[in-house]
C-alpha cells in the first residue's frame, strides 16, 4: 500500500489504494460545505402595562373603641350584659349601687314641689297686689335652687348607671355584682367592628399612587384564600424625616364580623403604573449581572440572529419588562437560545411540534 500525503494551503490529499480522499479545512455538513440553518421559535416585541409593587402590612382597628370604666367608687348592684354580647347606644351595661343618693333624689323632688307651689302663692298675691316684688323674687330664687339641685342628684345618680356610648360589641365581662370598683377600673371593652380601620405606612415614592377613595384587597392569615375590599380614607399630612414613609387609612366593611381589632393584615399595592416594552423571560440570557437577547435579523431571505444586550425592568409572570435594547415589533428568539451562535443562520419554525433543540 502507497500513501501520497500533499499539503497544499489548508489541502491535504491521501492516496489509500489508488483512490484520492480531499478534505477542505472549514467544511462540513454536506457538498456545498455549510452547515444547516437552526430552527427557533420567535416572538415579537409588543407593548404591556407594567408597575412597581410593594407588600404592605398593618394592624386591624375597630371603628371606635373604648375600655369601659366605673366614675366613681361604688359597688356594683348589677350586671346587665354577657361576654361577647352586641349592645345599642345607650343600653345599660351596669348599675352601681345608688341607695343614698335615691334618698337624696326623693328629698330634692319634695323640696322642688314646696318651692313650686310657693313661687306660684306669691305669684298670684304679687298680681293682685298683695306681695311685693321682692318676695315674688325670693321665690322665683327658691325654686330655681330646688331645680337645680334636684339636676345635681340626677347627675350623680346617672354615674351610677355605665351604659355604651356606641353600638358595638363588648368584650369579656370582668366585674361581677358586689365588686367595689373605683374611677379607671376596666369592667369591659366596646368595640364598633361594623367597620374595620387598616391603618399601613408607604414610601414616599408611592404617594402619586394613592389618594382619597383608592380601592385596595386586603387579606388575613386566618382566611388565605379570601380577599377583603377596602378604600383608602385618608392619607397623613406629614411624612415622616427618618423613614421617608407617609400613614395611610383605609377601611374595610366587616359584614360578617371575620375581621377582629388586633389583627394583622397585608395588602399589595400598585405604584408606577406604565406602558413598556416587553418580551417573554425564556428569550433572555444572563452573563453575570447583564442580560441578552438574540434579535432576527433578515437579509433577502436569510435569517441570522444578533446577540443584543438589553437592560430589564420588572417581571410579571414570565413577561418581562424592557427598558431600552429593543423596538417594538422586533422578532426575538424564545426557544432555541442556547442552540444558536451570533450571526448564525435560523430559520423560524411554523409550529411547537418541531423541535427547536430546546
């Protein structure tokens, strides 16, 4: 056997047996040398509406509470309400003992009589001339000081009586008939739950967002699959200097009383809301902190794809917001990417049944 090796520029010829086997540095893939065009699938670049999010939590408040308390030292006489029990305006809740000062009452009533009837005495007798002007005077005094008496005694016999300033639902009863309780002693708590208060705090940044009548979902870790409305009431005048953060109110109707003052709440609200470019998350390539994507590029019938860098904004889903790198209607590749060379030739495929080499 005879071998013949010539190399000339980049050709090398072989000699096996009489027959000639050339091979050209460069080439493959078939007789004109080029390799086959990478099938992708493609995308255009189109416009969405993107915005900034941010997690918010707070705690749940009762539209009005207060801790109810005795005014005066006395001990109790009775108690008209039970745990838990929802009360109107102005029910009685408990009565202190009064015994004294009903005495008093029934002694300044008597005295308010005597001094009626005496003022109108000296009235009739001062209208047929009978009784001076001083006299009708003294007795228009008498009774003036008998009434206003009397409005004293019923003054400090309605302290005796603790009724609920509002309608709402009290709380644990922790006074019992015969307890001596003094002013400031805690006998229960009211709570008007009919609405609830969700008072959360929010960068400045997201002011522009957020105003009178905003409608916001709010939700409860005791039910995680419902989602509560609530409205924006009010927004605080002042931000605070060190955290840069502003106090907003909204408030939730609590219907179904699920709600309870002391719960913790969140919320996720929206800032910033804006027309941008985007694409879908599989087009991009991340090299580090930078992020790419492969751009068709035709020429006369010929696809090839560029290898671009783009800088990227938020992410929704599996879109992806663009903030510069791309224009609309550009054709990006979504699957294939890791496949395709820059400048390499492609080809788009027709359907999701051809493989892409993904």
């Amino acid at each position: 056997m005879t071998r013949l090796l010539v190399g000339i520029v980049g050709i090398v010829v072989i000699a096996v047996g009489g027959v000639l086997i050339s091979n050209v540095n460069g080439g493959s893939g078939g007789p004109s040398g080029k390799s086959s065009p990478t099938r992708v699938f493609a995308e255009s670049v189109t416009q969405q509406e993107f915005f900034d999010k941010i997690d918010v939590i707070g705690t749940a408040r009762a539209n009005e509470s207060i801790v109810v308390t005795a005014k005066l030292t006395e001990t109790v006489h009775e108690v008209r309400f039970e745990d838990g029990q929802s009360v109107a305006k102005g029910d009685i809740l408990v009565e202190l003992a009064d015994s004294e000062q009903t005495a008093q009452l029934k002694e300044a009533e008597a005295s308010e009589r005597e001094a009626e009837l005496q003022f109108e005495r000296i009235q009739d007798l001062a209208k047929r001339g009978s009784a001076t002007q001083a006299q009708l005077d003294t007795a228009t005094s008498n009774l003036e000081q008998a009434r206003a008496r009397v409005g004293v005694i019923e003054s400090r016999l309605s302290d005796r009586l603790v009724t609920a300033p509002f309608a709402g639902v009290l709380g644990l009863r922790l006074v019992s008939p015969g307890t001596l309780v003094r002013p400031g002693d805690e006998i229960t708590t009211l709570d008007d739950v009919s609405v609830i208060k969700f008072d959360f705090t929010v960068p400045e940044t997201y002011l522009g967002g957020l105003e009178r009548g905003t409608t916001i979902n709010v939700k409860s870790a005791a039910y995680p699959a419902q989602d509560f409305s609530g409205t924006v009431t009010a927004v605080d005048s002042r931000v605070d200097p060190e955290t840069r953060s502003v106090l907003v109110r909204a408030e939730i109707a609590n219907t179904e009383n699920l709600l309870k003052p002391g719960m913790l709440l969140t919320s996720t609200l929206k800032g910033d809301t804006r027309l941008s470019l985007r694409i879908n998350e599989k087009s991009i390539l991340q090299r580090g902190n930078d992020f790419f994507v492969y751009v068709l590029q035709r020429e006369g019938e010929d696809l090839s794809a560029e290898f671009r860098q783009i800088q990227v904004g938020r992410r929704a889903a599996e879109e992806v917001e663009v903030l510069s790198g791309l224009s609309e209607g550009e054709l990006v590749v979504t699957r294939g990417v890791n496949t395709i060379r820059p400048g390499k030739s492609v080809v788009l495929a027709e359907d999701e049944s051809v493989d892409a080499g993904v």
